[in-house]
C-alpha cells in the first residue's frame, strides 16, 4: 500500500495583535508534525495583510525568522489561487487548512468562510461558532439559553453611549455595582480591557474600550478562582482535565509554568473530583452552546464563597505553542502535542466528509 501524505496548509501570522505569538505557534507546530505522515505548505499572513506562499516544507523550520517567508516567494494572489485551485481543477493543493491566527481575521469567522467557499477542509471552529465566540455579547446569549450560569453584564454601542451616557452609568451602577470590568466586546486578547472601582474610572475605561470596538461590555466583579478545560471533539466532544491560572508566586512552584511572573497554571486544577467534573461537564455545554468543533478552550470562575461555577468565555483558537495552557492540559489528560494535532486534522477530515454529503440542492429531482 503506498503511503499518501497529507498536505497541510499551515496558515499564522494575520493583521492582528497577536502577530507574533501566531509565529511562535506555528514554528511549534512545524516541528511537531510527523513529516513521514504529513508536508505542510505554509502561508503566512504580514501584518498589512499581504499573503506569501511558500515551498512544501518536509522537515520543520530551522528558525521562527524562516517563517516570515521571503518577499520573493509568491505573494496574495499565488496563495489564493493555491487555496482555490480544488475549485478550478478539481486537485486541490491542500487536504486541509490548519489556521493558526488568533483574534481579528484569524478567529473569527471570516477565515473559515474563506475556507468554505474554497472547498477546504479546515481545523477548527466553523464560520458561526468562530463569529460567535469572537462576539462576547453574543456568546454570552447563547450560553444564557443553554442554561450556564454567569456572572451579571450591561452592554451598548458607540453612539448609544454618546447618546444616553447618564442612563447607562446609573443602570450599570444598579446592576453591577464596582468595581466591575470594561472589556471590548470583540477583541481576543486582553487588550482594551479594564477594572473601574468608581464613576470617572468606569467613564475612562468605557472611552478606552470604545477606541477597540464599536461594542464594549461591562461586567460584575467575581471573586473567584479562574479555572479552564480544554475541550476536543465534534459530535461528541471530550474535556480535558481542568486546570487553574494563580494570580500570586507562592503556590506549587514545582508542577506551575509560568506565563508572565505574576501568574501561574496548574494543571490539574486542586478542585475535588467532584468539582472537577462538573467543571468539564459545562466547559462541552459551552462548546455545545457555540456549536463548536474541533477544538475550544472554555473559562470559568468558580466563586470562592460557594464553589457555584460561572462560565467566562470560550476561545475558539486558545494559545497553541507546547506551553500553552490548552496543550498542556491534554497532555495532563493523556494526549500529546503531536497526537493532539493529529486528531485535530481527523476531526477536521470527519466534519468536512459529513458536509459533504449534506444535500444543497433544494429537492428538486
């Protein structure tokens, strides 16, 4: 039997501010791959959002510097005619996508349509569950209506805030009371976001958000442990083991990595088995909730004074690189990093050949 390798098309850096930690991931995940099983071809995405396509890569990158592939390779119009060449001659240049952007452009969804309109298998949330879990207001409904508690939030537009400013400060004072935090609505990263502890604190973090988004959410202030669970699947997701971010340097030095000095990850989580599963339990509710597949990282609190468990958020695209908390938690739970990108490229496989078989037509013989 002749051994077909699968080409990936391994797609990072983006017009995004995570530029760079999308080209961390990526030289991690070259080296990850089983190259008797898999060629990558890589795209990479400039900050100004040019494309650049490169050679078929059979051993990893040597340095993150080759990733950011030479002004001489093809440019935007060679990487998507590449992507939509399935579409013009039926042999498509990649088996499947493997997008490695996070936030703008890269999570969102409008990648993923890309990705459909092209034909393409691709790793990873669909175009609605991407645009939802992008959206924190959006998220949020729709883990309201699947039940999941969490914590109490106001939200309102630009030009309802230049519009009715009083109104809304009184209304989130009613609800919310401080301090509580500002966030825009539709940013990945932490960026844009801040604690208010009075009213002119709460009016220069609702300025600051707004400079981020058109949409900025306010949220109740929880005290509460922050902890996660990766989620993996399709139709019948499984959850990791739970694992817990410390905001203080004293605790479990030794099985702690560290994220920024000021904060930590243990995995597990020190909940009780108990605690531990209810916690996954929710985290594939959330994924449910978003109509997730592949793969999501699902955050929650749970509140010190009750151990009652709220969900946060969850991240369509979590932090990838070997020591990202969502990698890490699957190798707690069992499953390695080059495993996990197998079964990510399987489930990727598996949902495309489902769609496929979905009728488009409209029952007309």
């Amino acid at each position: 039997m002749g051994q077909e390798k699968l080409t990936v098309g391994l797609i990072y850096g983006g017009k995004s501010g995570e530029h760079e930690v999308s080209l961390q991931t990526a030289f991690a995940v070259s080296k990850a791959f089983d190259y008797a099983k898999y060629e990558l071809l890589p795209f990479y995405i400039t900050k100004q959002g040019e494309w650049r396509v490169g050679d078929k890569l059979t051993s990893p990158f040597t340095s993150q510097e080759q990733l950011q592939l030479d002004a001489g390779t093809g440019g935007t119009t060679d990487a998507i005619n590449l992507l939509f060449k399935g579409l013009a001659t039926g042999e498509a240049a990649i088996d499947v996508a493997f997008p490695l952007l996070h936030g703008t452009n890269g999570e969102d969804g409008t990648i993923q349509g890309l990705f459909e309109m092209a034909n393409l298998p691709y790793v990873g949330a669909g175009v609605l569950a991407s645009a939802a879990g992008m959206d924190k207001v959006i998220m949020k409904k729709l883990f309201a209506e699947a039940g999941l508690e969490q914590c109490k939030y106001c939200y309102f537009t630009a030009s309802e805030w230049e519009r009715n400013s009083h109104i809304l400060i009184q209304g989130m004072e009613e609800k919310l009371g401080y301090p509580c935090f500002i966030k825009p609505a539709n940013l990945g990263s932490s960026v844009g976001i801040s604690k208010a502890r009075t009213r002119e604190e709460l009016i220069q973090s609702i300025a600051h958000a707004l400079r981020y988004d058109v949409k900025v959410i306010v949220e109740e202030f929880v005290d509460a442990r922050e902890v996660e669970v990766g989620v993996l699947g399709n139709d019948e997701p499984l959850a990791s083991v739970p694992g817990e971010i410390v905001s203080s340097g004293e605790y479990y030095d030794y099985q702690a990595k560290y994220l920024d000095g000021k904060s930590q990850m243990l995995i597990p989580a020190p909940l009780d088995t108990e605690l531990a599963d209810r916690v996954r339990d929710l985290a594939v509710k959330a994924f449910k909730a978003i109509a997730g597949s592949g793969l999501c990282r699902a955050d929650f609190f749970v509140k010190k004074s009750d151990e009652s468990i709220w969900i946060n958020e969850v991240n369509t695209m979590p932090g990838f690189t070997p020591f990202s908390m969502y990698p890490l938690l699957w190798r707690e739970t069992g499953v390695s990093y080059e495993a996990l990108l197998d079964r990510l490229i399987g489930l990727a496989l598996e949902r495309y050949e489902t769609r496929q078989k979905l009728d488009f037509e409209n029952g007309v013989q």
